[in-house]
C-alpha cells in the first residue's frame, strides 16, 4: 500500500489494452508526474513489440508493449490500468494476486453488492492475498453516476429526487458495426430489440444503488426502460445513411425505485438526427443533473468539443479519471473498493515529459 501523504511517491503503472480509452491513458501515464510506466500489454501481434510511445502518438520510451501476462508480473507494478474490452476474471486475479492493485474501465466493480456473489467471493479472496485493491470508474458510470450525485447531495438534508440525464450525438462516429448492429441505429422500429435496455439496468444499476446506499436511502429495486424515435427524413452521417422512417435515437432509462416511487434515474438519449418524431429536447452532448430536496438545483454540463472532434477527445473523458485514482486506489485497503470507500479523486496536472521511469 503506498503512502498518499508522500509527496514523491512515485507510482509504477502497466497499461492493459491500448485501444481507444487505453491509448488516452497510456499517454496519460506517460506524462504524468508522479507515474512511471513499467510495461503495456497488448492483444494484438501488430501491437506487440512496438514501443508504448508509438502506441498513444509520442516518440519512443523504452517500455516495449507485450501479449504475455508473465511480463507484466516481472515488473510487478503498483496498479495496472486494465481497459480491455470484456472482464477475464483469471486475468484480473492474477493481477489482485500477484500485488498488483488494478484501476479498471470494466464495469464488473461499481457496487459489490450488485455483483454474482461467486465472482465477488473470488475478487475479494485474490485482494486478500495479495494485499491489494480494484476499482472500476469512467466517466458514464462512473463521475456521472456516482462521484457528482454525491457531490450534489452533500448540500441536501432532504432528497425527493436525483435525476441525471445524458446527451451524445454519434453522427460523427465512424463505426458501422457499433452503430448500425450492436446499437440498432437505421432499423425498422419494430425490428429493433428491446432487449438493449436490460443492459442499462446492468450498467448503471449499480451505481444508483451505491449512490442510494451511501446516503442512507437504499433502493428497493432497480428497473430498466426504453423507447426509440425513427427519422423524419434521409439522414446521412460518418457510418452510413439512417433512412426516414428508420430508428435515429434512442433513450433508456434506468430508475432506482425506493418506497413505490422513483428517487434516483440514469436516462441515456443517444442520437444520429434531431430530425426524428418525436420532442425529446435533445441537445449537444452532455449532461444535465437534477436535484429535487431542500436545495433544489439543476446542473448542465456540456462537452465542449466541435462535433468533428467529438470522437478523439472523448476517450479522455474516460481514461483519465482512471489515471487520476491510482494514487487512491493504490493506497486504498484490500478489497473491492468503490466510490464511497475511496477518498476524492484529485488530479495532479503536473507534466513529467515523455520519459519513462
């Protein structure tokens, strides 16, 4: 466990997965004043062998990215940044067991009461004996979800409501697989699978209910909704044409229920058009916050980023709050830690340059 009180203490950092969020941190990483990036693990045969710099858009380090998890334990690192698409449990314990505290973008670690109990039991066991902690964060669950709703409510001695509702236009991303396949964008309504909003209660579920729980409210259930919008004409974006008549929006939202009725809820609204049937008051991307209690308050939050930036700038939005809670997680006791149990995440700005340590 590090010491958090000593001000050169200097953490060294594996970056696991260098896709778009894990490239963002591995540069983070490397520029970051009290990190020193001590290995990058990658799943690709193009990727392995290259240097980490070249991997996130900078000169070479000296840090050569590696597909073997025997590698990483070599270095034994401080924490590892493990960002790869999809949890592998064997993986992620090994880590735990090795010594190595792990920071992940996986969303498996938000509320260890949400968790399969077996899955917890063994995480927590890897904890145990290596001494050592995991965190799941982002930004959307994550700083959305967990860490500004309790911000908001430190203010409140009465809560009636916490509402957050996100905004993301993905007309400017390229990505026809994501777009029109996994998401469903550019399909007839009643081809569209509602089974996509099971996911929401998955995804953000947890943090509602860690959000509940920390002030004192905790949700009797967790439920999850959806409902889409068509175009009302031919809209062409980056991927591909969305057809009139076609699905270009889309709004899940996920409720936290406590005594019948709804105190807490994550809406997500993503969008190809505004050119769509129905008046969902969509806006640029972002979110607004509202808190209904003995001071109300109603926060909006832009992403202030031109649409045509809009796709590689916001992988940092990601990335670097998990960078940003090595330091607390590091020192952190062993265990599945969560927002609540963490203290606040402060970023040290401070530039190191582009040499590893």
């Amino acid at each position: 466990m590090k010491d958090l009180t000593a001000p050169t203490s200097t953490y060294r950092v594996v970056q696991w997965a260098t896709g778009n969020i894990g490239a963002r941190s591995l540069r983070a990483v490397i520029e970051h004043p009290q990190m020193a990036l001590v290995g990058v693990h990658v799943n690709s045969s193009e990727k392995e062998g290259l240097d980490a710099g070249e991997l996130c858009g900078l000169g070479p380090i000296g840090v050569v990215a590696t597909r073997d998890i025997g590698d990483v334990l070599a270095v034994a690192p401080d924490c590892v940044l493990y960002m790869q698409q999809g949890m592998d449990v064997d993986t992620i314990c090994t880590l735990l067991e090795s010594g190595s505290n792990v920071v992940t973008t996986c969303g498996e670690f938000h509320h260890p009461g949400s968790m399969n109990a077996e899955l917890r039991a063994r995480v927590e066991a890897a904890c145990g004996r290596g001494t050592t902690s995991i965190h799941s964060t982002g930004v959307s669950p994550g700083f959305i979800s967990e860490a500004m709703p309790i911000v908001l409510a430190s203010i409140q001695r009465r809560l009636d409501g916490l509402h957050i509702e996100e905004f993301a236009d993905v007309s400017s991303r390229n990505s026809p697989e994501m777009l029109f396949h996994l998401m469903g964008f550019g399909r007839d309504p009643s081809m569209f699978d509602p089974g996509r909003w099971s996911h929401g209660a998955a995804a953000f579920g947890p943090s509602l209910r860690l959000v509940g729980e920390a002030l004192g409210l905790p949700l009797d259930s967790v439920e999850s909704t959806g409902e889409v919008a068509v175009a009302t004409r031919d809209v062409q974006i980056a991927a591909g044409t969305v057809a009139a008549g076609t699905v270009a929006a889309q709004r899940m939202t996920v409720a936290g229920v406590r005594h019948g009725n709804v105190l807490i809820s994550f809406s997500a609204n993503w969008y190809c058009s505004t050119h769509i049937d129905a008046d969902w008051n969509l806006r640029e991307g972002g979110w607004r916050v509202t808190v209904a209690g003995d001071c109300p308050l109603e926060i909006d939050i832009r992403l202030a980023v031109p649409l045509e930036r809009m796709a590689e700038t916001t992988p940092g939005y990601t990335a670097n709050r998990a960078v940003n809670a090595v330091p607390v997680v590091c020192a952190a006791s062993p265990g599945i830690r969560t927002t609540i149990d963490l203290p606040q995440v402060v970023a040290n700005l401070g530039f190191a340059g582009t040499s590893a340590g």
